[in-house]
C-alpha cells in the first residue's frame, strides 16, 4: 500500500510528500438518547460484540479475531439529551452478500426504509436504525 499523501501550500504552491501517519481513526461515536437500545441493533445487525457497556456508553467492536478486530473503527454509543433532528452528516454503508435478503433482516431488527431525496433509481436502499441514524445497505460486489 502506498503511504499516503501530505498536501502542504508553499509558497502559493501545492507540494506533494509521501509520509505514514501514525494515527487511526478509533471509533465512530453515534449520540442517542437510549444507547442500549441503539447497540442491541448494531450488535444483532453486525454481529459485533460489546467491549463496555454502561448506561452511558457502550462500545462495539468486530469479533475477537476477525480480520477486522483491531483494523476497524469501534462504534461508540454515547448517551446525550437530544433526540435526533436532521439527516445524518456521516453515516455507514453496508455491503452484504445479498441486499435485498440483508434489508429484510435488518428490517426485521427494527430498521426501517427511509427517503432522505435519493430518488428511485439509485442501487442501494437507505434505512435508518431504531433511533433514526441513517444507513445505506448497498449492492453486493461483483467480480470485475
């Protein structure tokens, strides 16, 4: 893999340097209003396991042992006053083997379909967990 690239203006000009980082993205925090409720979903529709679990936070992480136990970011659900009022700024996508049998299973966990100005003709389905954050259940990959 090449190391990534670290744009810097100089002098009214673009340089590009090649360096590693040495920093990772470690969790990808979601606000709710009901945490526990919010990881069962995650936990039953990924198949994670829960690393904390407190009445304020709980933390989901891949299987132990996985190939992504320990590469993946943790998701983070953390306990805040607010309910959620706008579409999500950042949300997940998920690629399963088969969609349409993945959006029935995760509607049958408690997501539903949600429109927020897709269209008709796009390939992947939005849907939104129990608490409203928006995801996106996508095509499976096909050979190239």
């Amino acid at each position: 893999m090449a190391a990534p690239l670290d744009m810097r203006w100089t002098g009214g000009s673009r340089e590009r340097q090649s360096r590693c980082m040495d920093i990772r993205i470690q969790c990808l925090c979601i606000d709710s209003t009901d945490p526990a409720k919010v990881a069962q979903f995650w936990e039953a529709a990924l198949g994670w396991r829960r690393t904390i679990d407190e009445e304020d936070q709980i933390v989901l992480e891949p299987p132990e042992g996985s190939r992504e136990d320990g590469i993946v970011p943790d998701l983070l659900f953390l306990r805040v006053p607010e309910t959620k009022t706008v579409k999500n700024r950042l949300h997940l996508d998920l690629r399963p083997a088969d969609q349409a049998a993945e959006v029935a299973r995760l509607e049958a966990l408690g997501a539903r379909r949600v429109d927020v100005g897709q269209g008709h003709d796009v390939s992947w389905v939005v849907m939104a967990d129990p608490d409203g954050n928006e995801f996106d259940v996508l095509q499976p990959l096909r050979p190239s």
